[in-house]
C-alpha cells in the first residue's frame, strides 16, 4: 500500500509541476494570435497593467474567457469594471459584465476548450466576461 501511495504522490507531483510550467511559460511570454486581445486591467490607484487574454466574438458581441489559475487580471477587472482592451484596429475603453452560469454556458459551447489544453492548466474553472464599448453602455 505505501508503494502505491508513494508512486501516485509522484505522479501528482509531476503533474502538479507540469501545469505549474505552462501557467508559468504562458504568462511569461503571453503568445499573442487571431483569437486573443491585449487587456490593460487598472487597480484602485489607476496603475495599469497588461496581459494577453482568449478573445470570443459570439453573436455579434465581444467576449474575454478566463481560462487559467493566473487570474488576477480578471480579479481587478471585476473591480474596477473597465479596461482597455487592443486587438487589430481596436484599441478603446470596454465595460465589463460577468456573465452568469446560463448565458456563459452558451458562449462556452459555442468555443469550447480542449481536453489537451484543459489537462495542461489543470483544469480551472472558466469564466466569461462580456465586453461592452463604453460609449454603448
């Protein structure tokens, strides 16, 4: 029994430190492609930062998903409830509305994540997060 414990804590270390690596490499490099944006998050004091996040268009509007452990982006966004948000022409102030379980279960279905990438973060929960153009809101 003890050897059977001790092989699974290793192989649960070993993933454990797997999704540590990604999470890591990820928001140390921050790929930017077609489908992500730049999204400047300000905290109560007004300092901004960056970070390169998964954008979803769905039904005409403009979505941002949480999709990692590393989230204290989404944590000041939903405090502050703007930011700045650039990708190809766009560069301009949004609101953000965090969606509840029903209408974010639709734009999930809609871009679903895979399986590989969800065993390489480790799972996390994903959350949806509408944007609205300021002068729209």
């Amino acid at each position: 029994m003890y050897r059977v414990l001790k092989i699974l804590s290793i192989i649960a270390f070993c993933y454990l430190a797997v999704v540590a690596s990604f999470e890591s490499l990820l928001g140390y490099f921050q790929p930017e492609s077609a489908e992500t944006l730049i999204i400047t998050t300000f905290d109560e004091d007004g300092n901004s930062s960056d970070r390169v996040v998964s954008r979803v268009e769905f039904s005409g509007s403009l979505f941002v998903a949480v999709n990692h452990w590393p989230r204290q982006w989404f944590h000041r966004l939903l405090e502050t409830e703007h930011a700045r948000i650039r990708f190809g022409e766009v560069d301009r102030m949004y609101r953000a509305e965090l969606l509840g379980e029903a209408d974010a279960s639709e734009v999930d279905a809609a871009h679903p994540l895979g399986f590989g990438f969800r065993v390489l973060t480790g799972f996390p929960p994903r959350y949806i997060v509408k944007l609205i153009p300021l002068d729209e809101s």
